[in-house]
C-alpha cells in the first residue's frame, strides 16, 4: 500500500501504526513522537489498534533535545 510520510509517498506492508513506527524508528516506545494520520492525531495508546489504509497521510513529530 501507498502512505504518504511526512509528505513523501513511500510504500508498506505493515497493517497497524504501532508495526510501522517500530519498523521505522528502530522499536520506539513512543516517547518524544506524536503522530497523526489524515489530520487527526492517535494517541500511543491506540497505536497498536490504528490500522493503515491506503493513501493514508501520516505526519511524524520526534521531539528533539536542544536549547
């Protein structure tokens, strides 16, 4: 299926939200990202439930350390 990533298309396998964002950022607990897929943020509590759809738009916030 195609997703849109941040704005950038990219194609997956992966059924839910919580198989993705493990995938991709290395088996995150979730801490210091918030994610939204078609505009509307999911809690990680949800992650493991959020199944991917085709065409669906996720945007990936990672906090980051800095001053």
């Amino acid at each position: 299926m195609k997703l849109s990533i941040n704005g950038e298309v990219a194609e997956t396998n992966f059924n839910t939200l919580n198989e993705w964002i493990n995938a991709e950022y290395e088996n995150s607990t979730g801490k210091g990202f918030a994610i939204a897929v078609n505009d509307c943020v999911v809690p990680n509590s949800e992650w493991n439930s959020r199944l991917l759809q085709d065409g669906d738009r996720i945007l990936v916030v990672q906090a980051t350390q800095g001053g």
